[in-house]
C-alpha cells in the first residue's frame, strides 16, 4: 500500500496545478470546519 507522502508526490508529478489546488481546498474546508465549530465552542459551558 502506497504511503501517504508517496502518493503525494506522484500526483504532484504528475499534475502540480491539481495538486496545489487539491492542498489550498482542503485547508480551506478544514478553517471553514473550525469556524462554523467556533460559535458552539465559545457559548459552551466549561465541564471540569
């Protein structure tokens, strides 16, 4: 089974373009993840 880096770089071999627009999507959808989490976050009640 192919690594996670291995992969990686074949397809940024094969198609940088792809694979930076691949990249710049997930981080997006990882920050707008976390934001749309945030309201909930700050109005929840600390447990100890």
């Amino acid at each position: 089974m192919l690594r996670h880096d291995e992969i990686v770089t074949a397809v940024t071999r094969s198609d940088p373009g792809g694979a930076e627009a691949a990249c710049r999507e997930h981080i997006r959808s990882v920050f707008a993840d976390l934001i749309n989490a945030l309201p909930e976050q700050l109005t929840r009640t600390p447990t100890a």
